[in-house]
C-alpha cells in the first residue's frame, strides 16, 4: 500500500467519525426498535451467507442497498450509518483473509454511503418531492455516487488506473443504480405491503436468483476466454487471416445493428461470428498457410472447416442452439454454397450476415494471390454477387455501411 492511500484511508476514517458526530447531534442512537435490529441482522446474515455457501461474494456491496432501502423510510440516518457499518461485516472468518484496512475502508465507506443516502431520503422528502419513490431514487443515486467514487479514488491512487476506464466505470455504476433501486423498491413493498416474512421471502429468492445469474455470466465469460484463446490458434496458424475473426464479428455486429434485432439474438450471431472458422483448426497447416491459389483437391478439404467447427462445438449444450450458423457460414444465397447447398432463406439468417461480413473482410484484406479492394471494387462486388452468393437484402445493408463511411477504416488498414 503506497503513501498516498495510507492518507486516504485515515482521511476516510476521520471523515466517517465527523459524520457520526454531526448526525447525532441531531439524530439518536438510544431508542433501539424492533426495526433496527431486524434490518440489522438480515444485512448482517446476507452479508455473511456467500461466505458460509462458499459463493463469490461481491454481497455485502450489491445487496446493501436493496436492504437499506426500506430501512431508510423506518429508522433514523444515524442508526442507517451504523447499520451499514455494522450489518456489512464478514464475521465469518477463516476463508477469507481481508486486510483490516481494507476490511475498515470498507466499512466507513458503506457507513457514509448509507448515512448520506438516508439524509438524502430525509431531506427530499417534503422539501423536493412529496412521492417516497422519488426520494429512494435520490438516495439511490446519491449511495452510489459516493461508493463508487470512493472505490475509485482508491483505485486510482494505488496506480491501478489504467485497469478502469470511466465508461467502464460510469456504465458500471449506471447499472448498479437501477438494479439495486429496482430490487429496493421491490423490497420496500414487500415490506410495506405484507410484513417482514414476505420482505425475508423476497429477498431468498432475489438472493438464489441473483447467484445463479452471476454463475451463468461467469461460465459464459470463462468459455468466451476459452474460445478466444482457440482463435490466437488459428490466427497463429493461419497469418494472412491475422485478426480475422474479431474483424468479422465487429462487422456482424454492425449489420445486425442496422436489422434491428433482439438483443440476445444479435450477441449470439456476434459470438458465433467470433469463432466462426474454429474448424480451421483441423484443416492442414500447408493449406492454410499456403500463398498460391488452392488447388481443387485444397479447396475440396478447406471447405470442411465450417463441418469441422460444428462437430467440435455441437456437445456443447450452451452453444450447441447457434452452431448452424457456424456450420452454414458458407451457404449461397443462390443454393451453391457448401456443406448442404442450402438454398434463400433456408439458410439461418445468422449465417447469411456472417457470410456478408466474412467476404467483406476477405474483400478489403486481400490474399497473396489477390490484391485488397477499395471502396468502389467492394462495393460492385457486392452488387455483382446479390442473390448469388449474397442475401440481397443484407447486400443494401451493407453497401449502406460502406457509404455511410462506418467502415472507411477497413479500407485504409488495406
Ligand atoms: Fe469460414
Ligand atoms: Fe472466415
């Protein structure tokens, strides 16, 4: 731990004793409800229970303030302080060694995050809005803003910059605003509307629900890792196609973009996209790396690399709903493409975009045997090949991409 956050933590520290001496000279500690020790304790359980599960525990942050906030309508920015302070503690100790300035960084920061935020609530209340809703929302942004600027500053003056970007950081802190004061409010009402059993139940299930969530972002961001190191594979095999892949998925991503789709249909085409010529991997290092145009008996067993990928990747349950797009990637619109000669529509649309974005990208980098093509040559090549090779809808879609300039760098990387 260098000078400087050595400083700032006793900063911290002090400024989180001042505002503990400034709420209680207006607000008390000495009534102790019913109320406070409910809360108290089931921020202290949740805070403890990933622990105790064994689960990654990022809790004690992310589900404080769904709790608090139903407690800041009930109790006083005083006792909210120390509840943070108290109810955020991992007092189960033994798995987790965390450094006890860390441990108090920690703490004061959630203590003053949460004592502001209900000073916050207090104050807009009837000075601001008349609407409870209202005011959580203030108290929610206003916990968040202090935490997150807090972790930041930390970050920052411990020269770990670099690792945080602010959009990361801003998109980051978005999000969590709006879960957590959505899940807050739901806590609220469960509260307000059918008592503390109800209020436990909820937060059980949003608890399960929240874990399982994480655990499935996780096994998904592991497998994109591995697939990715499977393309430096390929890339390291193969160097004219250098970067190939990740250019082709930046390109779907655009098309699929300007088709207006879903979402997660677009992630799952883009993800496809990324990995789209794995089966590269089994296709013979001297055709792959070879600079002459293939001969028939070449080209005949590089064409098996889209089989090739799917018969990898088709016990994969998570993926194996996507991997037509992968096997079809070299489908022609007009029924001559390979492995089936799928005909039109019959080949998914995922496929037809990557087949779209994979010529482009083979357009505009050339081969050994073939030089790059500028904008114009790009454009009529597009054209001469609609309904042939193409979808020719998805071909004014992408001529519409290269004249609007969205793809002009591709064409100066050439
Ligand atoms: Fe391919
Ligand atoms: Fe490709």
């Amino acid at each position: 731990m260098n000078r400087n956050v050595k400083v700032f933590l006793a900063v911290e520290f002090i400024f989180f004793l001042v505002f503990i001496v400034m709420l209680s000279n207006v607000y008390s500690l000495i009534n102790i409800s019913f109320n406070i020790i409910f809360f108290l304790m089931t921020l202290l359980i949740l805070s403890n229970l990933s622990e105790f599960l064994n689960f990654e525990s990022s809790t004690s942050t992310s589900i404080s303030l769904p709790v608090l906030i139903p407690a800041m309508t009930l109790i006083n920015p005083l006792w909210i302080t120390v509840i943070a302070f108290i109810g955020t503690s991992e007092i189960i100790v033994g798995q987790k060694k965390i450094p006890w300035y860390k441990f108090m960084f920690n703490r004061c920061m959630l203590g003053i995050a949460a004592g502001s935020a209900a000073l916050i609530f207090k104050f807009s209340l009837g000075n601001i809005t008349s609407n409870i809703i209202i005011s959580l929302f203030f108290s929610a942004v206003v916990y968040f803003i202090i935490n997150s600027s807090l972790v930041y500053a930390v970050i920052y003056l411990s020269g770990e910059k670099q690792k945080i970007s602010y959009r990361v950081f801003w998109s980051e802190l978005f999000k969590s605003i709006f879960v957590s004061y959505f899940l807050g409010l739901i806590l609220y009402f469960s509260y307000v509307e059918f008592g503390k059993l109800f209020f436990l139940l909820v937060i059980i299930l949003i608890y399960i629900g929240r874990d399982i969530f994480f655990s499935r972002i996780q096994l998904l961001n592991s497998f994109t890792q591995v697939i990715e190191s499977f393309l430096k594979v390929i890339d390291s095999k193969d160097h004219y196609t250098e970067g190939h892949c990740e250019r082709v998925a930046n390109y779907t991503r655009l098309l699929c973009e300007i088709v207006n789709i879903k979402q997660n249909r677009k992630e799952k085409i883009v993800n496809m996209a990324k990995i789209h010529d794995i089966g590269k991997i089994y296709v013979d290092d001297n055709i792959l790396k070879s600079n002459e145009l293939l001969t028939k008996e070449e080209f005949e067993e590089m064409k098996k690399h889209s089989q090739y990928g799917y018969e990898l990747l088709k016990d994969i349950d998570m993926l194996n709903d996507d991997l037509e797009i992968i096997l079809y990637h070299h489908e022609f619109y007009n029924g001559e493409g390979y492995p089936k000669g799928l005909k039109g529509k019959e080949i998914p649309f995922g496929s037809r975009i990557l087949n779209i974005s994979d010529s482009f990208d083979v357009m505009t980098t050339g081969r050994s045997y073939k030089k790059a093509l500028n904008k114009e040559e790009t454009i009529s090549e597009f054209k001469r090949c609609s309904g042939e090779q193409f979808d020719p809808d998805l071909v004014e879609k992408i001529i519409y991409l290269i004249e609007s300039g969205e793809l002009d760098s591709s064409f100066k990387k050439s």
